[in-house]
C-alpha cells in the first residue's frame, strides 16, 4: 500500500504570478478579437503585413500563457523556465511597442510581465518548480 501523503499549498508568489497571468490571458484574447477586427477591415490593396504579425503575436501569446497559467500547478521546472521566456518576449514586445507610441495599455502589460517574472524569482517560486 501507498502511505499517505500530505498536499503542499501553492506559494503565494507563485498564485499571483498566475493570477497576473490569467488577466494576461484574458486582455490578450481581447487584444486578437480587435486584430482580427483590424485585419477584417483592412482593403487588399493594403498592407497586411504588420497587422498579420499582430494577429500571430495576438494568438500566440494567450495560448501560451494560458497553457503556461494551468501548467503551474504541475510543478514542473520547465513550466517556470517557459514562462520567464514567454514573459521576456512581452517586454521586449511591449518595449517596442512604447517605442512606437506611449499608451497606458502597454505600459499595464510590461508591468504585469515584470511582476510574474520577479514573483516567480523568489526562492519559495524556485522550490515549488522542484519536479
């Protein structure tokens, strides 16, 4: 028989980190239902270059930080290690877009990418991705 085992709770940090997730998720998948309303509305004879690549970056990132969000609790190290690469691609994203023009919407989202990379650099974070 198997001997019983106690249920570690989820750090703290590690909770908020996911929750700052999930709201990335979520203004994410609001961000894809305006670009494809961008790209819907655009003529052909336009360029679809830039607003494709929006689109991508509009799929890719909530798909990856919603899969990344419920793979937490896995405690898996490469969760952790995927999820400070995900969040680096967001600044730097987010940086270029400040660059191109200020807007408290990109601001919102580096600060939120800042705060799940620094949540999940505390040692309580590190020792929850043991496994």
């Amino acid at each position: 028989m198997s001997e019983a085992y106690a249920i570690e709770p989820m750090p703290r940090e590690v909770r908020a980190a996911r929750m700052f997730m999930w709201f990335q998720t979520a203004t994410g998948l609001l961000g894809l239902v305006l670009a494809v309303i961008i790209v819907n509305t655009m003529n052909s004879g336009d360029d679809l270059l830039f607003p494709l690549v929006l689109l991508g970056l509009n799929i890719f990132f909530p798909v990856a930080t919603g899969a990344l969000a419920i793979g937490c609790s896995s405690r898996r190290k490469w969760v952790r290690t995927a999820v400070f690469i995900v969040e680096g691609l967001r600044i730097a994203d987010h940086l270029s877009g400040l660059f191109l023009g200020f807007n408290v919407a990109i601001l919102l989202g580096l600060v939120l990418s800042v705060l799940v990379i620094v949540r999940l650099s505390n040692p309580a974070a590190m020792a929850w991705f043991s496994r």
